[in-house]
C-alpha cells in the first residue's frame, strides 16, 4: 500500500488497524522485486552468513504467522462477541527464537505479547495445538488448557510455561526465584521436575523495565551473581520503544542496562530471524553454561494499537504510523523466504491464508465449547482443601529420628520441657517442620546466624545449616519473589516478612501472583508456601507504626490466602502443622501472623504466675483449619470473639467484668482470620446474651466487621453488641501508641454499656 493511499484510508470513516496491516503484508508479497537465490537444504544457512538455518526458518515463520493470525482474529471477532482478549503479539514475532533457542523444560515467566514464542515452543512435544489452546484461552472457554477459562494467559504445563496475569513486571522476581532455586535444588540434592541445567525465561516489555519491581529483580539477580551464587535467568526485554502511549526514550534500554555489573547484557534484532537468531543463541547459551543472570535486549516493535480498543490514530501520526508498518517483521520474514527461494510469492501468500483459515475456524469452535457458567466452576482452583489429607499429613509423625538428631538427644525434645512461651514455641515447632520436611527452607532478613530480630529463628541456621536456612537481602519482594520460584521447584518455602508494615511493600507477590496462580493455571501449577509474619501492636519501648502495624485487612482480602494467628504457644504449634500441610497437600499459601507483643509474654493475670505458658504438643496433634478455642464454653452472660493480643486481654477483662457486674464471661479465640469460620462465630453467639467483638485492628476494614457480618447474617443481629477497636489511625511512637488500640479497660466500658 502506497503512503497515498495508507492516507486516504486512515482518513475514511472505516479506518481500521488491523485491515491496514493484514492488506500491507499482501501487497509486500504481491510487489516485491528483490533478488531469488537458490533454495538451501534444510541445514544449510537460509542466508548467506546467517547462523538460522533453511528448516528453522520455515517453522519460526509459520509460527510468526500464527501469532499474527490469532491477532487479527481477535480483532475481528472481538466486535461479535466471540473472543475478550485483544492485546496483541504483533511485532513483537520474533521471541519465536528465543522458544526455538530454549527447552520446553526451561521455565518461562511471559510478556503477554509472545504468541509466537508458545507457537514455537509447542513443536517440541507432539500432540499440542497452538492454535485450538490459543482460540480456547481467547474465548474464555471451559476447555482451555491454561486457565479453564478464568483469563487470557499464555500458560501450558507440559510446556513449563507458568501463566502469569497482566500486572505490569510483578513476575520478575519469581522469575529469578524460580533460577536460584535451580541450582540450590542441585546444592541440597533436592530431585527437580526439569533438568539441573535448565534456566529462566522472563520476558517483559521496555516500558515494564522502569517498574520498581522488575528493578528489584534486576537488583538481586545482580546481587546474587556479585557473590558468585548461581541464577540462571534469561530477562529479555522485547523492547518496541512504547508503553501503551508513552514512548521510551530512544536508546534508553541499552543505555540503562548495557554496563550493569553482573546482569549480562546481549542484543538481538528481533525484526529479522535471519540476523537477529545469532544474538538469541549466544545469549541463551551464555546463561545456561555460565549460570549468570543474562540481559536480552530484543529489539521488536508494535505495528497495532496496544488493544483493540487503542485507537492509535488519535495520538499518532499518518506518517509516524506507515514509518513503524515498514518495521513489520513478517515483511523482513516474508522478504527472507522470497530471497531464499524456499518459497515462491504464490506459496507465501497461501500459507498466509491457510493460517488464517486454520485460526479462524479454531475460532470459531472454540465459541461453541463450554464456558464457566457456576460461581462453585469459576473458583474451584481458587482455595483447594482436602481436610481428611490434610489432618493426616499435619499429623504425621514419623520423623522422631531426625527430631532426637536436631535436638541433641531424646531428653531434650520439646515436649519433654517445661511450659514454655511463644517465640521459644514458635522456634521449637520450626525445628520440628524442617526436620520433618527435606525440601523446607527458612529465609529473609536476619534470620540465619543472628536468629532473626526476636530470636525466633534461633539455632536453626546451625542445625540444618546455610543452605537451607538463609539471609537475603532486604527487599521483601525479592523474599517472596524467591518463595514462588523455589516453591514452583518442589521446595516447601518459609519466608519471613520481619514487620507486617513491610509486608505492604511487596503484597502484589502475594496478592497478584501467589495466590492467584492456581486460579490462572486451572490448579495446573502450585507454589505453596507459609509466610511468616511479626505482626500486631502493643510492643513496648520500640517502634510507632512500622513495628507496631495493626492492620491485617490488606491480607484478608487476598482469595485464597489462609491467614492464622495464634495468641499462645502452642496454639503456634499445632497451627503451623496444619499450614505446613495446607501447603503441602493442597499447594495453599499461607500467611502466619505472629503477634510480637506476646513473643515473651509468660504472665497472665499477675506477674510471675506463669499463666501464658504452654507445654510444647507432641508430634500427632494438629489444629483443624478454622478451630477456634473457646474459654468457659458454658458462659453465656457475655460472649467477647477476639484473637492475638486480644485473648490475654479479654480474659483478665472478663475477670474485672465479673466482679463488677457478675458476670460468666465465655472469650472466643478465633485462631484462623481468613477464611473466617462463619459457622463457628454463629454457634458461639447462639445464647449469647450480649457480645463484644473485641479488634485489635483499626475500625474500617478489621476483622471485627467479619465477625458481627456472620453473627447478623446468622440471625442473632437482636443480641447487643459493641465492638472495641483500634482508631483508624497510624501508630505513634512510643507510649501514644496506645491512645489507638484497643485496652483492657475498654472492654470493660463496653461491658457496662451493655449491662
């Protein structure tokens, strides 16, 4: 199409993108006048000089036209209603090499712009079709082999591509995870699911570049290869100079990340496989043989709109516009088979229009197959729990030779000691889970030779040594980051988040990716893990709001992620068994919430009573998920729900309640925040003649409101009820601290307002 004629159709009512470039790709074949050389055998160059050869270039360009028909398939049957996803590959064909280049068992993080790279990728096993997966996944079906319809996401098991959502970099710290636990797998004699050599593929945009946290991968990848520890991960920037509007300054990619230290910089023309294969493959094979975190600059670019429903023509120019369809790379592919002789004008232009009607008729099918049409099919995935496999497994007990080897001799197993507090319990039951679990790991800031912050992971560095207990740096994205990539190996990840405030700045790993993945992947994959968290208020002498975060909503809100709170030692125990196993059996994420303020605590009512200690439980008792423990069952006079700091706190108010007015207060304890056990908060408010719902959260948002929505919903809203909050409020420092949460004589208030 001639720039005349380009004008006068982008100024026509009917000026449509991808009719632009669908015709300029026919008429390129129809008018090309270039020079035919004789067609080289298959393993010979397909070009003089180049290092692809004639059969590679016949299967990376069918694959590009795939990618590129499935675009404008979309284009079109997006306006009927037959396909939902729009955001296009075209342009960016040419990571076809980069699966060519690689092995299907080389785990692969993707940029949505990479149907070329799964219609490459797919020829290494038999029986996978790019094209029906591809259709299926647009059209939202039921059958869809990545997602079962859930989302658009390029994904495949047998293909070890793990499917990743649309928020921009948040999988490139899993990415990296996923490397380091290659060859740490390979350290500790773990057995992967793909070979030791394998590597990491990461692919992501120029503009995702500049996201705080594809830096933060970037950062550590750098860090880890600074000391010589392997990471073998492939971070290929397609860079076609745009983000949706906003341009990227010209040369800023190579600028910014050709000179770092330890993050290996190659380039690669990803608008021509003749030229641009040999970049692929040096960089590939560097990163295999070298172990290092490697930098593939790819050059690519975007010849539609960044959807279907970026009207480019309304912020960019006719000129700019025709200028950028000329960098197409299916023209410079079509030119190469021309130039080859491996095909003839007629044949080019017949397996374009076969590939066309092979993705439109795929299409087409793919409208007429099931879709999610049930709440219980759209979340299945989601949360899968299987109590009488979970209970057995949280109460397996056939590891006592290992616990008598780790604690030094039978006399000195925990439960053959004295009642003890919790941080020392807490420390205890680690000891007994890492023992109990090969592939568990304890990892995050401090924790190894110091113990952590509070000790609590004290002596574990010594007794399973460095490589399975293990500082990071201090970045809590790279720590969860790291979870999801060892967990995504077979590894029993526990991660330790040193403050719940720091947990906000890296929630998107939990929200965004570790938890959603078995909802992408159809529960294809998993990446279990338990978070370990210090967490809550009332910490004297230290602190204001970043040590003392009271704030759990951020969690609760996440589907499908088990949040627990224990207030007592060994509660602490039988919890963490059973959120071993939840991960274990069931590949959940959890999050452990450790209240600080109780770390030591051994009093109760009066000091030295010893009240707040507990005997460690033997190995065989578990905590059933959603079991809360009730104090004084039989009370029905006041009924206080609580948990964390809470308990403690109601129990010495019931004992002042019951002075004043008289009386028999029973104090629920609910133990398990998320899922909340609605069942269970109603049978303890049946009866109740009056109830406190005592947070120490802040008022909006809090776990409260959970609590009194079940109890309403169960038909007890007539019983009178107060809560007692924390302010919605940061916390201040030191003794103002507790001007905002929630204290023992405000429960008491609440009782006597309710008397």
């Amino acid at each position: 199409m001639t720039t005349s004629s380009r004008t006068i159709a982008a100024r026509h009512k009917g000026f449509n993108r991808a009719e632009i470039v669908d015709q300029n790709f026919a008429e390129f074949v129809q008018h090309w006048q270039g020079e035919v050389n004789a067609a080289p055998a298959d393993d010979a160059p397909v070009l003089p000089g180049s290092e692809l050869s004639a059969h590679g270039f016949r299967e990376l360009f069918e694959s590009q036209l795939i990618s590129r028909h499935l675009d404008l398939m979309a284009r079109v049957l997006r306006v009927q209603n037959k396909v939902f996803y729009t955001i296009g590959s075209s342009g960016h064909e040419g990571n076809a090499m980069i699966a060519r280049l690689t092995r299907h068992t080389d785990p692969a993080f993707l940029h949505y712009r990479s149907g070329a790279f799964m219609a490459e990728r797919s020829r290494k096993l038999p029986g996978i079709d790019p094209v029906r997966d591809s259709a299926l996944s647009f059209a939202a079906s039921k059958e869809d082999p990545a997602s079962g319809g859930r989302h658009k996401v390029w994904g495949s098991k047998p293909l070890w591509v793990l499917p990743q959502t649309s928020t921009i970099a948040s999988h490139l710290p899993k990415a990296f995870g996923t490397a380091m636990a290659i060859d740490q797998a390979v350290r500790l004699g773990h057995a992967l699911p793909i070979p030791d050599d394998s590597i990491t593929i990461c692919s992501f945009g120029d503009a995702s570049s500049n996201h705080a946290t594809a830096q933060t991968a970037f950062n550590a990848a750098a860090w880890a290869a600074y000391q010589k520890l392997p990471g073998p991960v492939l971070f290929v920037c397609e860079d076609n100079g745009i983000g949706i509007s906003v341009k990227t300054p010209g040369g800023w990619i190579a600028s910014n990340f050709q000179r770092r230290s330890n993050l290996d910089y190659f380039y690669a023309d990803g608008l021509d496989l003749a030229h641009g294969y040999a970049g692929v493959a040096r960089a590939v094979e560097h990163c295999r043989r070298t172990r290092r975190p490697t930098f593939l600059h790819l050059n690519t670019c975007r010849v539609m709109g960044h959807a279907g429903t970026d009207f480019e023509i309304e912020w960019r120019s006719i000129e700019e516009l025709v200028a950028l369809e000329a960098t197409d790379p299916l023209l410079r592919s079509a030119a190469i088979a021309l130039e080859s002789g491996l095909y003839s004008r007629e044949q080019v232009l017949d397996l374009y229009e076969r590939t066309r009607k092979r993705c439109f008729e795929a299409a087409e099918q793919a409208d007429g197959s099931p879709k999610l049409e049930t709440l219980e099919d759209v979340v299945r995935p989601l949360a899968p729990y299987t109590p009488e496999a979970v209970r057995a497994e949280a109460e397996r007990a056939d590891f006592d030779a290992r616990r008598v080897e780790v604690h030094g001799g039978e006399n000195k197993l925990p439960e053959r000691q004295p009642p003890r507090h919790l941080a020392i319990q807490i420390n205890q039951a680690l000891h007994e889970l890492m023992a109990k679990y090969d592939q568990a790991l304890i990892f995050g800031e401090d924790v190894a030779q110091k113990g952590g912050v509070y000790t609590v992971t004290k002596g574990l560095y010594k007794a399973f040594r460095g490589a399975r207990v293990f500082n990071t740096l201090l970045d809590e994205t790279t720590i969860l980051g790291l979870a999801q990539g060892y967990a995504n190996l077979g590894f029993l990840p526990i991660p330790e988040i040193q403050y719940l405030a720091y947990f906000h700045n890296a929630c998107d790993q939990i929200r965004g990716e570790a938890s959603s993945l078995q909802f992408f992947s159809n529960d294809q994959y998993r990446n279990p893990m338990v978070m370990r968290v210090a967490s809550l208020g009332y910490q004297k002498g230290f602190g204001g709001h970043f040590h003392n975060d009271n704030s759990i909503t951020a969690l609760r809100d996440i589907p499908g992620l088990v949040v627990g709170c224990p207030s007592r030692g060994d509660d602490a125990v039988t919890m963490l068994r059973t959120l071993m196993a939840l991960a274990k059996v069931d590949g959940r994420v959890c999050a452990f919430l450790e209240p600080i303020a109780l770390y030591m605590t051994k009093d109760l009512y009066e000091p030295g009573d010893g009240a707040w200690q507990y005997a460690y439980p033997a190995p065989g008792e578990a905590m059933p998920l959603g079991e809360g423990r009730v104090y004084d069952a039989e009370a029905e006079d006041l009924v206080i729900f609580t948990y964390g700091n809470g308990v403690p706190m109601a129990l010495r108010a019931a004992k002042t309640i019951a002075q004043a007015q008289g009386w028999k207060t029973r104090v629920v304890d609910l133990r398990w925040l998320a899922p909340l056990n609605e069942s269970f908060i109603a049978g303890q408010a049946k009866g109740a003649k009056r109830v406190i719902v005592l947070d120490e959260g802040r008022r909006s948002g809090g776990v409260g409101e959970g609590v009194v929505t079940a109890i309403v919903e169960a038909g007890y809203g007539a019983t009178p009820l107060r809560r007692v909050t924390g302010a919605d409020t940061f916390t201040p420092l030191a003794g103002a601290a507790f001007c905002v949460l929630p204290a023992e004589k405000d429960v008491v208030t609440a009782a006597a307002a309710l008397a």
